[in-house]
C-alpha cells in the first residue's frame, strides 16, 4: 500500500526512518470454497455477508465527512479548493466513489487472512481507479493506504466488537512488521519531504497501530462532541486542528519547510488554546486560519488522512460516547497532547510564511 504525502509521526516513532511511501494494497482475494472471490462473503468463520459492504461503505462516509468539513485550513471543501490547483470538491467526491468497492475488496481479503502483498495488490487496483477517476489527480492516495490497512483489519477480525483504539492497534500488530521493512518511495512528494527532514510517516503510524489517531484524533473527536453536542462538523473540526497541532505532516513539509510546518502547528495549537471549538468565534477564527494558509499555499493533507481515519474507526466501532473508564467531559479540549510547543500570534496572517514550492 501507498501512504500519501501528509503524515508523519516522528514524537510518536523517533527511531523511525520510514517515508509516508509504502507499496499500495493489493492482489485479487483469496478465493474459497462456496463463492468466487472468497472472503467474509464466501462463509469463513467469523465473517458476515454484510461486513465488507459495511466496511466500504462507512470508509466512504469517512472520507465525504473529511472532505465536507469546514473550516479546514487549506484544504479542499465545498466552499472552494484551498491550496489546491488540481482538485476540487467534485473531483473528491468522484475519487471516494470509485474506492469504495475496492474498500470492500481489501475487507473480504482481510477476513481471507490475506498478506501484506495481496493487499498491495488491490491497492494499487485502487489507486489505477482514483486515477482513472480524477484524471490523473492523487486525490485519496493516503486514504488508500490507512483507510485500507483499517478495513483489512475489520475483515480479519470478522467484525469483533471492539473499541475504535483496539481496532486502530490491531492493524500494526497485523501487518506492523511487515510495513516497517517496505521499502521507501522516492517518487512521491512526501517520500522526499520524510527522507529530506529524516521524519517518520503514515507507513510508521500504521505499523504502531496508529497512535496518534489513538492519543489524539480520537480523545479530540469526543471532545469536540462534548463542547458542540448539536454540530458534528464542529467536532470534526476540532478533531483535525488537534491532529495538525501534533503531526509532523509532510506535506506541509514539502510545501512549506520546516517553518510552514512549525507555523502550521503553532496556528493549530493557537485555536486550541482559545477554546478550540467551544469559543463563541472559533468559526470566525478557522476561516481566518484557512486563507492564512491558502495565502501561504500550505496544506495539511496528513492530518486530513488521519481524520479520515478517525471517523472511520469511530464508526467502525460505533463510538459516540466516551472512550472506556472515562468519565463524561473528562478529555481536556486543549490539554497537553497537543500543546507542546505552542506559541501564541497576533500577526495578521497568524505567522504562516509563504510556501517554498508551489506544489499542489
């Protein structure tokens, strides 16, 4: 599988060397007895008719929920493109359609207890369909890659009810081994970004079982659920602006350096701070983020994925309370796993410097 240019997780895998680069998911399923194409659908133990489609269909809404959030800095949405000159909304839109069945592949060769090169193999099927779809556009590459890895899982584990954090650990406990010795891809922006500033990548959050999904994306989620109960897009935004505070996300990297990365999570951790989705203006205030980093062509694709992600594993388990042993309102908004390091701005454009490339 191929992890798109974004993520990177260098405070949670130090050691690791990794690029968001590793070869796509895929190969034909597994075939057994009972029903071409094998899988959940074909009877093995554990599977359910139902369960690949289920997949499929909520990693789509995962990915149509990411994509209609708003606010986003510098993001695609359907108010406009952000930062972006190739794609738009409807191009996003055609890309998720055209993944979905390949979604419900990877479940079926999950549940068909497939290896890590059959799942390349319907991976890359994937992506020839992404492709064929946007005309060529790498709209979901990322989404591919840990949106993929999540419902392999799902069809491994036969549907067990689970809590989204052990679905999440059990994907790097699968395959973790095996992702860590893929080989890095040069070609793509990210691989370079991750190979030039010796960050980790979306190859290293899944092999640990997606950690920072785990400490961050999740927790923020339920929170953002807490202090907006009536608007699940607040919490989504919530949820992505805890992410960009945190991850070494390498399409920022590629775009804007080091510096465009430090002001990326500086001007994330900054809303945060002020009450992130809770604050009267806090609507006001992302907008304000979002041309700031359109102005700067930054675009943080990387905590976009592991948004996806999120809400996929969210759904996955069908979390919409706390997590285990907490207690209601118990997750800080703003507590310190996203407010290392940050720093407070008042310039007008909230401290993002202009890009370095003008990379799409």
């Amino acid at each position: 599988m191929d992890a798109k240019d974004g993520m990177n997780v260098t405070r949670i895998c130090p050691d690791s060397k990794l690029e968001p680069c590793v070869p796509e998911p895929c190969v034909p399923e597994r075939s057994s007895p009972g029903r071409p194409g094998g899988g959940a659908e074909a009877g093995l133990p554990g599977g359910s008719p139902a369960l690949p489609a289920r997949a499929a269909a909520l990693a789509h809404r995962a990915l149509i929920d990411e994509l209609e959030t708003w606010p986003k800095p510098g993001l695609v949405s359907p108010v406009d493109a952000g930062s972006h000159d190739d794609m738009d909304a409807d191009s996003l839109r055609r890309s998720a359609a055209a993944l979905r069945p390949h979604f419900a592949d990877l479940a079926r060769a999950g549940a068909a207890g497939a290896g890590m090169a059959e799942l390349r193999a319907i991976g890359l099927r994937a992506e020839a369909a992404m492709l064929a779809a946007t005309g060529g556009v790498n709209a979901h590459r990322g989404a591919i890659f840990s949106l993929g890895l999540i419902c392999a899982g799902e069809g491994a584990s036969g549907g067990t009810d689970a809590s989204a954090e052990a679905r999440a650990e059990a994907v790097g406990r699968r395959w973790g081994a095996v992702i860590a010795r893929a080989p890095v891809s040069p070609a793509s922006h990210g691989g370079r970004a991750a190979r030039r500033y010796g960050v980790g990548g979306a190859a290293a959050e899944a092999a640990a079982g997606f950690p920072t999904v785990r400490a961050v994306g999740l927790p923020a989620l339920r929170s953002g659920r807490a202090l907006a109960p009536a608007d699940p897009e607040a919490a989504r935004v919530q949820c992505l602006f805890a992410l960009m505070a945190v991850l070494d996300d390498t399409n920022l990297l590629h775009r804007g350096g080091p510096e465009g990365l430090r002001a990326a999570r500086a001007a994330a951790a900054a809303f945060l701070d002020a009450g992130g989705v809770g604050a009267p203006d806090w609507r006001g205030r992302a907008e304000a983020l979002h041309r700031a980093f359109v102005a700067a062509r930054l675009s943080p694709g990387g905590s976009a994925d592991l948004l996806a992600a999120t809400l996929l594993l969210d759904a996955l388990a069908g979390t919409r309370v706390r997590s285990p042993g907490a207690t209601p309102g118990a997750v800080d908004p703003t507590g310190p796993a996203w407010k290392a390091g940050a720093v407070q701005d008042t310039s007008p454009t909230n401290g993002i410097p202009c890009a370095r490339t003008p990379a799409s």
